[in-house]
C-alpha cells in the first residue's frame, strides 16, 4: 500500500478523534481546550493531512475543479473548517458552538463517504464517476494500482505525410 495514503488516513483518525475530543471539551467547559499543545496539535496534523492529500491527487491524476468527487471533497473540507472555527471558537452561545460542531462531524462524514467511493453523491443512485465505476468492477483492486498514462505520440513516432493529406490520428499508449 502507498505508504502516503496510510500517512492521510493516519491524519484523517486523528483529525476526528482530536474534533470530537475537543466538542466535548467544548461542550464540558473543560480548561484542557485551552491548552497549548490541544491549540497547536490540530494546525499540524491537519497540515500533513493537506500535503498527504495534495501528493495523493498528484499521484492519481485527479485534482479538485476537475473532477467531481475532489471537487466535492474540497468544498466540504472548507465547510467543515468553517463549521468547525463556529464550533470550538467563534459561536457567540453555547447552542450555536453545539449545532455547528455536529454539522462538523456530518460534515466530516461526507468527506470520509466521498473519499472511500469517489462518488460526490455517495448515497446516491449508483456510481457517478469512472473512478467509482471502475472500483465497483474491480472490488480488490487499489485505486493506485492502474498508473497508466496516456501519451499522444511525439513527433519522431509520426509517419511522413505527403502535403496536403490529413493528419495522423493521435496514437494512445498506455
């Protein structure tokens, strides 16, 4: 397995248990939310998350605006950061901090469904993605495993042409 990908789901295990720990201490109004390592702790795990999750997408060619499910796996990532400055900082009540933090973890829910069926809709009809479809067709299989990369071919693999004739199709090699 892609010692990367262990190193992101490492971070994702401690990303929720440090956002659920510190909703209780929220919610407890204990004074361990205010110590230094519990403020500092949060801000590099999810650093190396970001970065394991930026190698990833590089890895399999798949980046966020381009295809769907990163997409939507973006978006809700600002969505659960914004839900969670609500919930462990700047929610004016008691209530409010409660609310977003479970909106935070829905949220956080989302993103872990996403990202284990690369379908934006993971509760919805059926695959939307190729990615998605491919896994369903091949269950045992990594989604790092296929590495193939499409290259058109250069102009040394061109035949000559006479002037005026069409152009070569493009070869695709895997």
């Amino acid at each position: 397995m892609n010692w990367i990908l262990l190193v992101h789901v490492f971070c994702v295990i401690l990303t929720i248990t440090g956002f659920v720990l510190r909703g209780i201490w929220m919610m407890t109004g204990s004074p361990l939310l205010k110590a230094r390592w519990v403020r500092i702790a949060p801000h590099v795990v999810d650093t190396l998350l970001l970065a394991a999750g930026a190698d990833l997408a590089l890895q399999i060619h798949q980046y966020p605006f381009v295809n769907g499910w990163l997409t939507a796996k973006t978006l809700a990532v600002v969505a659960y950061i914004g839900l969670g400055t609500v919930a462990l900082k700047r929610g004016r009540t008691w209530r409010i901090r409660v609310a977003a933090w479970v909106g935070a973890l829905l949220v956080l829910g989302y993103i872990v469904a996403v990202a284990v069926t690369r379908d934006p809709l993971p509760l919805g009809q059926g695959s939307v993605t190729p990615a998605a479809h491919a896994q369903e067709q091949n269950p045992g299989t990594s989604p790092f495993a296929d590495r193939k990369r499409f290259r058109p071919a250069g102009p040394s693999a061109r035949p000559s042409q006479a002037p005026g004739s069409p152009a070569p199709v493009a070869d695709v090699t895997p």
